[in-house]
C-alpha cells in the first residue's frame, strides 16, 4: 500500500474529483479526513470509504473561513494525531460565462475567496502540523496556465494556485515537505454538466490529443502518486492531467 498508515485531509471531499480522490487513498492505507462545506456530501463520501473497509471521518468546512479550516487541521490531530497528506481541491467555477466588466464583485470575490484564499489557509494551519516527508496538493486548472477567455476570475484564481504552490515549495523544501499542483483539463464532474448541453460541447469535449474528456479517477490516479514516496523528489511542479489539451 502506498499510502499505509499516512493521514489526510481532502478538502473539497464531497464533490467528484474529492470523492473519487478520498477513495483512493483509503484503498491504498490512508486515514481520510474529508472536509466539505456540504454535510450531505460529507457523509456520502464517508460511507462510500467505510464501505470498501477504509477509515474516515468528516468535518464540514467552509474553506474561506479561517476559524472553520483551523477546526478542520485540529479535528483532524484530534482523530488521527497527525497530518501526512492536503489534498486543497476544494474551489468552484466561474459562476458563469462572462466578460470582465460585466462579472460582478459577488462572482469575483467568491471565485478567489474559494480557490486562491481557501487554499492559503489550508497550507496556512496545516504546514505547522505535518512533518518530514508530507505532501500537499493544491488543484489549478489548465485555466490557469493559459487563460480562458470569458472566465477571468477563475483562471486568475487557479494562475494564483500555481504561483502559491511554487512559493511555498521553495519556503519549506528544507523541511522535506513537497507542495505540488494539479492542472486537470475537461473532466468529467458536475462542474462540466452545462457544457453538455451546448452546441460547442463536440468541440469541447474533443478538444485534446486524445479526443476525450477525462475522468476523476484519472486525475485522482495523478494525485495519489503526487502524495505518496514514489514523488518524493517532486516539488514546485504543476501536473497537467489534459489529455494534450495544451499541446494543440
């Protein structure tokens, strides 16, 4: 097992990439903590692990919320006495299709509160608690590489992902912590549902060297790699999971 007796936290745990994720990692040794503002999706996750023999519990989080993301780390040392593994995939989508000047201050501000601030603050009260040979992966987007026209706010948030986990990789490198960042393409969750039901989604859907969408449990196969020894001398790094999506 990969991951035997390793502990982590998969904020964002109850949505597909998260769930599909915590799976993984359960099946390969790990305790799992899953964090989600949606109790609903907590506990399904959960029983899904428990289910397959694994080990998890939840704490419903708002990843924007300092006090509420310092309850998570400490809920979890309460549980399992240690922090091996952040997997900081919560975040959401652009809220929308829109040029800059028409997205709202609302739409904005809750796209860089979710994605960028959510993931300072789980590094931000996690890093004290994990020691040498811990691992943190934080979730970009190809967005964030090359920009997507008519989601500003979200490729800027997920082009400030990339540039935090370069940060912080440098800033405690010496402590054998690595920090790593996912850049998944078009995968298919919940997140992608209305682009199914354009005219362009052909092309969207299509829009890769291998002429498919990708699926979670690809990209949860990249993260458990990330996470686990067979990475050890990984960090800084920005994994693409796109099919070739950049390569056109």
């Amino acid at each position: 097992m990969r991951l035997h007796d390793k502990v982590s936290i998969v904020t964002g745990g109850g949505g597909d990439i998260g769930r599909i994720t915590a799976l993984r990692f359960a099946e390969e040794g790990a305790s799992i903590m899953v964090a989600d503002i949606s109790e609903e999706a907590c506990v399904k996750t959960v029983n899904m692990i428990k289910e397959n023999g694994g080990k998890a519990e939840y704490v419903i989080t708002d990843m924007t919320n300092p006090r509420e993301v310092e309850n998570l780390v400490q809920k979890t040392l309460d549980s399992y006495n240690k922090i091996d593994i952040l997997f900081n995939n919560a975040g959401v989508g652009s809220g929308g299709e829109k040029k800059l000047p028409d997205v709202s201050m609302e739409q904005w501000k809750k796209v860089i509160d979710t994605n960028i601030t959510g993931v300072f603050l789980g590094m931000k009260y996690a890093i004290p608690k994990m020691e040498s040979g811990s691992s943190i992966i934080n979730t970009a987007s190809i967005a964030g590489i090359k920009g997507q026209k008519l989601t500003s706010a979200y490729s800027a948030s997920k082009s400030s992902v990339i540039a935090l986990t370069k940060a912080v990789s440098k800033e405690f490198g010496r402590q054998n912590i690595r920090v790593n960042a996912i850049a998944p393409g078009i995968i298919d969750t919940s997140m992608v549902t209305h682009w199914k039901e354009t005219e362009k989604w052909p092309l969207l859907s299509t829009a890769n060297s291998l002429k498919r969408i990708g699926t979670p449990e690809e990209v949860a196969n990249a993260v458990l790699f990330l996470a686990s020894g067979e990475a050890s001398f990984i960090t800084g790094e920005t994994l693409v999971i796109d099919g070739g999506t950049l390569n056109q």
